[in-house]
C-alpha cells in the first residue's frame, strides 16, 4: 500500500459553522463521584471526575479539550472532556476522562508513539 503524502503544508479548519471564532473557557465547580452519580448513576466510574451543573457546561465539540484547575498558583490538568448531556444541559455535570486515575497509561501511549 502507498504511504499518505504528510500535511504540513495543508490549511485545516473546522468544518462546524456554529464554532466560536474566540477560544471560549467556563468556571466549573467539580463534583465529588457520589454527586456526580445522582445525575448519571451507574455510568460513573472512578477513572471520570465530573464538573458544571452550575451554569455553563462542555458540549459537543469539546471532546478531547482541559479540566483545569488552579492549585499553589499553578494550572493542572484534571480531565479531558468526554461526555455528558446530548443536549448540553448546563444544569447537569458533563463527564470528565479523569488525568490522574490514567496517567499510567497516557505516558505508555505516548512513549509508544
């Protein structure tokens, strides 16, 4: 099979109309598990952490993007956005890939790649 030609030099854009041309951000309390199951029951595990429910939440298109969080003056990641409502409720936590809970298995990913 022949090799795909790189795409350094190739222009690449959303294809999502709706997408805001500004890079958006929220400030979202985190939920402990316990909480976060009262909303979505047995689907939370411990290797998700959830936040929102407050206001604002991730939605579609989100997926993949930070968690952060501000601790000794530094920025941390927390999760990576993963799921949550089909309609981007803001008065229902959206659900987190949990950093810390994979950190062993983001490094071997990365070191393999």
């Amino acid at each position: 099979p022949r090799a795909e030609p790189a795409l350094t030099d190739a222009p690449c854009s959303l294809t999502d109309e709706n997408t805001p041309a500004i890079l958006q951000q929220a400030a979202l309390p985190l939920l402990t598990n316990a909480q976060c199951k009262q909303y979505w029951g047995f689907r939370i595990y411990d290797v998700m952490v959830c936040a929102g429910a407050d206001g604002s939440s991730s939605c579609m298109g989100d997926s993949g993007g930070p968690l952060v969080c501000q601790k000794d003056g530094a920025w941390t990641l927390v999760g990576i956005v993963s799921w949550g409502s089909s309609t981007c409720s803001t008065t229902v936590p959206a659900v987190y890939a949990r950093v810390t809970k994979l950190r062993d298995w983001i490094d071997s990913v990365v070191a393999a790649n």
